[in-house]
C-alpha cells in the first residue's frame, strides 16, 4: 500500500521482442515484469505496452506489440529482426503514440524499458512525461531520439555506473538507478557440489567459457537458459556437453532459484560491457558465491558480497581457481550463504527500492510539458 506518497497513473512500456512472462527470456524482461508486478501491488494504476502474450496486457489493441517470428528455427536470433518485423514494429509503435495522445488525460507518466526509439520521443509527441531507463549500451535509434528530447520533460536512469558513463559518453546523461530483484521470491538454497551458470545462451554471454572453466576444475556444471543464438549453441556449446555439462533449458524462476540455490558456485562469464548482470544479484540472494569476469558493471553488483571472485575477461583458468577456491571456502564456513544471502538483500532488494522508483516515476510526472505543434499552413 502506498504511504506518503500519491497514487499514480503509470504507462510502462516493456522491451517489444519477447513476451513478458515466465520462464523470462532475459534480465531486462525479467526486471519489466516484477516492475510493473510490484507498482500494481503498491496501489499503482499501471498500464502495459508490451509484446503480445505477455502477462498484465489489458484490452487495449494499440498496446500489444508484434512478435518477431523466424521462419527457421535456426535463424533466431537476439540481435537481429527477420524480414518485414522492424516495419511493423515501427507501426505498432505509432499507433501506440495516437491511442496515447488521444487518452493522453488516463496517465502522468510513462515508465520507458523499451530498446525502440519511438516511446522516448513521446514526451514529446504526446506531452507525457517518460522516464527512459538505460538496460543496454548506447544504441543509435536511441542516442537520434535522446537528442531530440532535450527540451522536454523526459529523465533518463541507467541500471550502473558503468552504464551511465557510456552513454555520457555520447552525450545522454543519466543517473544510476541499479536493479533489484524480488528477495522474497529468490530464496536462500542449501549449497551442494556442482557449479551453474544461467542466462541467454548468446555469444556475448558466452556460457562456453563457464563450461570450460568447470571442465579444467573437475567440477560438473549445470547451463540454464533460454537459446538466444541457434548458430552459436550449436557450434560452440553444445559440443561441449556430457554427463558433467548439463543444459537443462530456460526455467521458470522457481526451478532456477532451486538449482542455483543447490549448487556450489556460480559462473558469470560476460565478454561484452555488461550493464548489470541481474543472474549476478539473483545468485547471491540465494546464498551462492558468485566467480565472474569483471567487465562493464559486473563489480559493482558484486561490491560487497562476501563470496565473490572477479577475472580478467576471458581467462578461463582464472575463472576456474576462483570459483573453485570459493567452492572450498563456502564448503568450509557454512554460514558463508547465510552472509552472502544478508549483503545481496541490503544491496539488491526491491522492497529496499520502492521508496526511489516511487520519487523518481511521481518528481518527473510533476514536470511542466511541452507538445510538438505542427508547423502553421502558409496558403
């Protein structure tokens, strides 16, 4: 329930290439969807654009968002669109803004996780307030929008610092704002002997590295998650697995909070500028130490968790002895999950954040607005 603070009419517009539902095909639609969970539990009016088969869609048409669909499985792909889904992607984003400016009078502000340019642009379009927040490094259709809001009553946040001084590196400035998870639901396991690595099965994530790390230590691991590149499992992960080197598939988020809270370690092996790593956050909370190559803002979810071990990227014999060394020492000390567990919910909770994402959605919703006019006819 809302204390001190007044009940607000939220439009939150959610990354439109995969439904918001479980198993969550990422970090960023995991963190939409506890948003826009957690807003409506705080008494919030809260409305969703989102991609069609999401949970919490409403009946409103103009806010279901297309789904890309691959005519070969083997085409899939997180970075790439097929044929003809960028232009109808582009038209549903359009007839998003017309059913916005027409019940412009049902919201007072829009609460913007979307990769698309368009929805930054409604403050504009629309005189809406938005509040942008940053999950990716810069993206060019989002850097062209952000220079077009200057003057607008738009705010951006980024989910890390490393974030932000991207992106102000390119002329967007914006203040941190880190994810949280649900601790509530992200439980403190018992520990056990194998290793786990968890998230998009995708090159810049390279799980491929995590299973060879296990394989020099001796330790089995368990994979988890959604395939996010066909190609790339299948030339470079799934030659590696065996009875020590399971892929059990993306989970929904119970299951994955059971097998990451049984295992000994878990692996983090980004080799691009990691925003956040929300599979970082997730782990410690259920008590497990975490070993990871230390890029982007990898260290700063990792600071001040008791069990934690960072690599240069890519070392794959460091990556080992440190997850191994955190094994023994987990194994040892047996109250180590529960310190791990204690740090992860002061640093990551989301119950420790709503009092922040209440502030920031009602200061920026209080922001004068200005509505783009079509230029006077001269006749």
């Amino acid at each position: 329930m809302i204390r001190g603070s007044r009940r607000l009419r939220v439009l939150v517009v959610a990354p439109s290439r995969y439904p918001l539902r479980q198993p969550h095909a990422g970090g960023l639609e995991a963190v939409v969807w506890d948003r826009v969970r957690w807003l409506r539990a705080r008494g919030h009016e809260v409305t969703l654009v989102a991609a069609d088969g999401s949970d919490f869609l409403g009946d409103v048409p103009e806010f279901r968002l297309p789904v890309p669909t691959w005519d070969r499985r083997a085409d899939a792909s997180d970075t790439m669109y097929p044929p003809g889904y960028a232009d109808r992607l582009s038209s549903a984003m359009e007839a998003a803004l017309l059913r916005l400016q027409a019940d412009r009078h049902l919201f007072d502000v829009v609460d913007n996780h979307s990769l698309h340019g368009e929805p930054i642009l409604w403050s504009r379009e629309a005189g809406i307030p938005v509040v942008t927040t940053l999950h990716t490094p810069p993206l060019e259709p989002m850097l062209d929008a952000a220079a077009r809001v200057v003057d607008h009553a738009h705010r951006f946040v980024a989910v890390s610092q490393a974030t932000a001084q991207a992106w102000s590196a390119e002329g967007v400035d914006a203040f941190v704002f880190p994810n949280g998870i649900d601790t509530d639901r992200w439980t403190r396991g018992p520990g056990g002997t194998r290793w786990v690595w968890s998230g998009r099965i995708v090159p810049e994530k390279a799980p491929h590295l995590a299973i060879e790390a296990a394989r020099l230590a001796g330790a089995e691991i368990v994979v988890a998650g959604r395939i996010g590149d066909v190609d790339y499992y299948e030339r470079m992960v799934r030659p590696l697995l065996d009875e020590r080197a399971r892929y059990v598939g993306a989970l929904r988020q119970p299951d994955l909070c059971r097998l990451v809270g049984e295992s000994a370690v878990a692996l983090v092996t980004p080799m691009w500028e990691e925003p956040f790593g929300l599979v970082i956050a997730e782990a410690l909370a259920t008590g497990t130490p975490v070993a990871a190559f230390d890029i982007g803002g990898v260290s700063e979810v990792l600071a001040g968790a008791p069990a934690a071990a960072v690599v240069t990227p890519g070392d794959v014999g460091g990556l080992a002895a440190a997850a191994a060394d955190l094994a023994r020492q987990a194994q040892r000390e047996p109250l180590t999950r529960v310190w791990t567990r204690r740090a992860a919910v002061r640093a990551h909770s989301l119950a420790g954040r709503y009092r922040e994402v209440e502030r920031v959605l009602a200061h920026t919703a209080t922001q004068p607005v200005t509505v783009r006019r079509a230029p006077a006819v001269s006749w």
